[in-house]
C-alpha cells in the first residue's frame, strides 16, 4: 500500500486531518461531496472515524456522509473507528445506525477487529448489541481467537464474561488456546485453562498446545503445561511429538526442558524419525542434538526407510553433528533400505566437508549403495566436483596404488549393478571436471554399461557439450552402437527424454524449452563434425533422423538433414515409419514443415498402410493435420488393416477439430459417409464410441444414418448399449 502525502488530497480530507470543524462546514457548504471516493473507495467518514475525532464524524454523518459505506477491503467507517480504539466515535457511528454485524472481506465484523486491537470500551459497547459473541470470520476465528493470539488478557476475559465459546475452533480446528500458546501469551494461557479450556485440544493436524508453544519456543508456556500435567509424549497425526517439533524447528531451551520432565527421546514418529533425526537435520538443531545424545537418545535408530540421524546430517552437510555422533557411537557405515551409507549420501548431496569428516572417520569408500552403486558415483552423477576430488584424494591416507586403482581399494572402472562406470555417471550428471578427474584416474572412456552404452552415449543424451568434447578428444570410438544399434548421435537427437515427465509436472516456458533444444543441436553438429555417421541405422531401422523427428528437435533435423537423405525410400528398413510419420504421430508441427521441405512423398504408408496425415489425426494433433494438408496430403487415402481414411482415425477418438478440417479440404462430401472394410462410417464410429461433437458435426455433415456395415447394423443399432447415450436421445439425433 502506497504512502500518500497529505497535501496531494482533496480539501475536505485535509481538513478532516486537521481536526477543523468550521473548515469541514465551509467546504460542505460549497458543496464538496461529502462521500467523494478515494483510490482505495475510502470515502471523508472512513478518514474521521480512522482519527477517531467523534465530533467530526458525527457532522459528515449529519451532512449525508453514508454511515456503512464500504472502501475495497469491505470496511466500514465502524470498522475503522473500532481499530483506532475510539469508543466516542463508535458511539456516534452507532447512534446513526452503523451495522455492528458488517463483514469485511475476511468476513471479519468490528467485534474481530476490536478484539485484535484490544479496543476493549470499544467491545462493551458494541457486544449488548450483538446476538452472539461467537461469529467467525473467513478462517474460522472468533473474536476470542483473535484476542488470544495477539495477547490481550483483559478482552480475553471480557469475550468469555460475554459468553464466548472458550473452545471454539477455526477452520483448522485451531482453539484460542493453541493460538495463545503459539504467540507465548501465558497470562491468556492461564486465564484460558483456568475458565475450562482444554488443555489437550488438538486441531486438524493433531496439535496440541504443548506442540505449538514447543514448535515457537515458548519456554514459559511450556513450563505452565508441564506443570498442569499435559501428557508429554503426545503426537500429532504426524506421531511427532512436542520433542520432535521443538527438534525440527531447533527451540534447544524447549527441548531441554522436555528431556527434564522426562520426554521420551527415542519416541518414533509415523516415519520411524526419532526426535534425534530432527535435530541432526533442523537448521538450528546442533545444541539440540547434544541434549538428547547426552540423555540417552540411541543414536544409530533407523527409520522405516532405513536412515539413521547420521544419515540425516550428511543429507543437510551438518558435518559438526556428525562428528557429535560419531564420537558417541554413532554407526559410520550404516545401511538404509536402499543400501546407501551416509558417505553415499554426502556424496549425493555435495556436502565436501563431511565426506571430509566421515572419511577421515573410517567410512567405507567401497560400500555399494542404490543400484550397486559407490559414492564416487553419486557425486559424479549429481556434478559434484569438489566431492569427486575428495573421493578420488591422492594424499597421503587415500593415496593411489596404481594408475586405476583408488586408495579406497575398487578398480576405477567398476561397475555399478547396471553395468555403469563411475565416469558413464559423470557423463550423465555433466560436470567437465568429475569427467576429467576420472580420466586422470585412469577410467576408460570405451566402457560399456549392461545396455552397451558408453559415457559417450550418456553426455550425448544429457546434452552435455563440454563432457562430449573431453570424452571425444580422448579418442572415444564416436560411432560405438548399445545393444539397440543406436549411436552417441541417435541419443543426441533424441535428448531431452524426459520432457513429456517435466511438462507434466511443470511446464517449461518456451524460451526455456528453445534454449534446450540449441544445446542439443550444439552436441549433435559437435558430433558430426567428429566423425558421427548420420546415415547409422539402429536394429529398428531408425536413423537419428528419425529420432530428431520423434522429438521434434527442428534444428537437429535441419543439421542431420544436410547430412543424411537415406531415412527417404529405403526398401530394406526394417520398419517402415519414415520421420515423417513420427513427427506426425507424436504433434511437432514445425519438425513436419522442416522435413516436407525436401520430401518427395507426404503420403507414403506406414507397416499398416498409415499414412503421415492418418497418424495426425489419430492423435488428435491439428497443427499437423493442418501443416500436412497445405502440403497436399490425401484425406482420403486408406489404410492397409482396416481400410479406414484419417477421417475414420480421427472420429475414432473424439478430434472434431481434426475431422473439421479434414472435411473442410476441398470437397469432403464422399468422406462423411466412407465405408472402412468393416463397412463402417464415420458416423458409426463417432456414435459407438460416444464422441457427441463429433455425431453433430458429421450430422451437420449429412451423414447417411441408414447405411449398414457388413454385419447390417447401423449407428442406432452400435450406440444402444454405448454411454452416454440414452435410446431416446440417439432416435431423435440420428432421426
């Protein structure tokens, strides 16, 4: 909200904020507009009652100021008297009818907002003019909630002498007392507990208030629950208790006097996660830490999923607490579900300095984690270079034996349970450096994972240029096939595997989704200008054409294409999808208009006799549709299974925009009505699987609705037993 200078206001405003009656008059009497609207719908009444100036407020109101005029945030001039703590002013306000039950945007009245602001005279005049004291605004709270929270004991006991439900609960069954708690207002607290609060209240996540004054660190709440006998060791629906909140958001006074009055510290939650895992993790849980080892707390317990609190430091790098458990017990080398040590996941996560310490403790270098993999491999993977080092140490403890061994005692080149080296995982994760380093250490960039895939293969399908530079400088055989036949060049051009996952998830901007595609074309015409065989066909028949297509990577068709010219009429392939087809069937429009440059045949078949614009229209793409039909392909060409034309395709799954189009294409009256070697129509097709648009549109069409296929059916006959049709509603549409 913006600051606004006094000066720049109307006149009448300047002399509300004055306090200057007599101006006020003359002004009125010169007719200014006494409800004249600000910016933000303030009107000159909102402005007096906001100074709380009685006098003023009630001589616009006898000017013909409106006494519930609303400004956007739905406040009226009663509301903003009441904030200001101006019984005088509410008095007049009420006297002219101002509505006691006015709501604001946040459904909040003047009682809410004179309990937030403890405008206790305020409250008992306004409360004998009330049905109920009780009312909630948009969250649920009652004015009781909003006096708890913001501390104020007198307007507390005011509400509750007035007939406040003491445990009225918001939308999140939240109590006044979990907000007092929370806030650490102990005289509310009191007062509340000692009118009958419940002390063991808990709202929709479980939360008591035990667990909201521990979670904020309210000590001395704390203390005054304790000693009412709350019961210590009670969880939330997360099985969390007070220790384990007080742990998680590093509250170390809280925690140490819940470990004095005898909180259980080894208390799992639903997960298996001990208070000690909490703090091994939390931001501020160090000295945390310390209390619970210090009193007991087992500090190699696993949760359910394997992982101990020494697990949970090298997951946030808090190397300190993981020397702390170290010194006291603490399992170096234990294994979670996944086999992972904490060493793995230091390595994983790129926290240096406590490899550096676990190490330097005796961890096991050579310990197989997730999918037999070694440390060095998860740090190689996720790009962590430093961590890369460290694992690869030549110093004096961690020297190197020989050219390939590491002083943790495995050959560089062993490989995980899928057949990848340590450098296929740098190759993957793209950091030049763990590359080299690897190199350097002897890792043999020929190596091919259980699938035949060399590092080669993985920094192409990654995109990663620098890595694909190093390992190509290296001497990498560049046309080395995987046991599907395909090149370091088919998975460039059919990088960015994982985009349909991503956009699912969360939507790339386009800008974001160019850049990638440049830096895929950046590898591929690095690729090629080393060597890479752009005709290389894999065991499917498909050359990187045909993946670039697939993927719809333009300027990698645009390079491999100058290139490579065989993916056109090759007799022998062993499949008979062109690019063409899979640009068509998987929707990349602009991959259609590169490849229809230099294309000789648009409707050249698939295995089933498909042509590019069926497969479009099958899918429901209509750029393509569109793309291929300026390009001159045939709607009306007919598949080798079925006999059936796009038209067919299309209605089959519901694309009325496609069948629009490809009806719209010239003279499409023979295709409403063709027959597939079933002798089905269109029509029937539309009407069997329940596509209502696309019965309309082909109806609008004049379809024939008493043609029979083969078996002497009709549409009505197919749609009888067919959702969403009901037999009336299919008689009149199709009669």
């Amino acid at each position: 909200m913006a600051v606004l200078k006094l000066a720049d206001q109307p006149p009448l405003i300047q002399a509300i904020f004055s306090g200057d009656p007599e101006e006020i008059r003359m002004l009125i009497y010169k007719s200014e507009d006494i409800n004249a609207l600000d910016a933000e719908k303030r009107t000159p009444l909102h402005a007096a009652a906001f100074l709380g100036d009685a006098e003023i407020t009630e001589l616009l109101i006898l000017s013909g100021a409106r006494v519930n005029a609303k400004d956007n945030m739905w406040l009226t001039p009663l509301h903003r008297a009441v904030a200001s703590r101006s019984e005088e002013a509410v008095r007049v306000l009420i006297r002219h009818s101002a509505d006691v039950n006015a709501r604001d945007k946040n459904w909040q009245t003047p009682l809410h907002v004179a309990a937030a602001n403890n405008a206790l005279r305020c409250a008992e005049v306004i409360i004998p003019l009330l049905s109920s004291v009780n009312v909630s605004d948009r969250g649920g709270r009652t004015a009781l909630h909003h006096a708890a929270l913001n501390g104020h004991t007198e307007m507390v006991n005011l509400l509750l002498a007035k007939g406040a439900n003491i445990n009225a609960f918001d939308k999140k069954d939240g109590r006044a007392l979990h907000w007092a708690a929370f806030m650490g207002h102990l005289d509310v607290v009191c007062l509340l507990v000692s009118q009958g609060a419940e002390i063991s209240c808990k709202d929709k996540r479980g939360y008591t208030p035990l667990h909201t004054a521990a979670s904020s660190g309210q000590i001395a709440v704390v203390k005054h629950l304790l000693n009412l006998a709350v019961e210590i060791d009670e969880s939330n629906a997360f099985g969390n208790t007070a220790l384990h909140v007080a742990c998680f958001n590093g509250q170390d006074a809280v925690v140490s006097e819940l470990i004095d009055y005898g909180a259980n510290v080894s208390q799992p939650n639903n997960k298996g996660f001990t208070p000690l895992h909490f703090a091994a993790a939390s931001t501020h849980g160090a000295l945390c830490l310390e209390f619970l080892v210090n009193n007991g707390a087992d500090v190699n317990v696993q949760s359910r999923d394997g992982k101990s609190p020494l697990h949970m430091t090298a997951v946030h790098g808090r190397f300190t607490r993981s020397q702390t458990l170290i010194q006291n017990g603490g399992e170096i080398d234990s294994m979670d579900k996944d086999g992972n040590t904490p060493l793995h996941i230091a390595a994983r996560y790129g926290h240096e300095l406590l490899i550096n310490t676990l190490i330097t403790s005796g961890a096991d270098c050579t310990r197989r984690g997730v999918h037999g993999m070694f440390p060095l491999h998860l740090a190689a993977l996720n790009a962590h270079s430093d961590c890369c080092r460290k694992l690869l140490s030549s110093g004096r403890r961690f020297s190197m034996c020989n050219d390939s061994v590491l002083s943790a005692g495995f050959q560089i080149d062993t490989p995980d349970s899928l057949g990848r080296t340590c450098l296929h995982a740098a190759a993957a994760g793209g950091n030049v450096e763990c590359v080299k380093l690897l190199l350097s250490s002897g890792g043999d960039h020929n190596r091919r994972d259980n699938c035949g895939r060399t590092p080669l293969h993985y920094a192409a399908a990654s995109r990663h240029y620098q890595c694909l530079e190093t390992l190509v400088a290296c001497g990498t055989a560049i046309n080395a096939t995987d046991q599907w036949g395909r090149s370091a060049l088919h998975y460039a051009a059919a990088s960015d595997l994982d985009r349909r996952r991503r956009v699912a998830l969360e939507p790339e901007s386009e800008g974001v989704q160019a850049e990638r595609e440049k830096e895929a074309a950046l590898c591929l015409e690095f690729l090629l200008q080393s060597g890479a065989t752009a005709s290389l066909k894999d065991k499917q028949g498909y050359s990187p054409v045909h993946y670039a297509a697939a993927y719809g990577h333009r300027h990698c068709l645009e390079l491999l294409l100058d290139r490579d010219d065989s993916h056109q009429d090759d007799p022998e392939s062993p499949n008979a999808r062109s690019p063409l087809h899979l640009a068509a069937y998987h929707g990349h429009a602009q991959a259609l208009e590169v490849l229809l440059q230099g294309e000789r045949e648009v409707d050249q078949g698939d295995e089933a006799g498909r042509t590019p614009l069926a497969l479009a229209a099958l899918r429901g793409h209509t750029d393509c549709v569109h793309t291929l039909l300026s390009q001159g392909a045939s709607p009306r060409r007919t598949d080798t299974q079925h006999g059936r034309t796009p038209v067919h395709l299309a209605v089959m799954n519901g694309h009325t925009t496609c069948v629009r189009l490809l009806l719209d294409e010239s003279d499409g009256a023979d295709l409403v009505d063709a027959a597939d070697s079933q002798g089905q129509t269109p029509l029937m097709l539309a009407v069997a699987g329940g596509h209502v648009d696309a019965v309309s549109l082909l109806l609008e069409r004049e379809a024939n609705v008493n043609v029979a296929d083969n078996h002497g059916l009709t549409a009505l006959h197919l749609g009888v037993s067919v959702k969403p049709w009901s037999l009336s509603d299919l008689i009149i549409m199709l009669t």
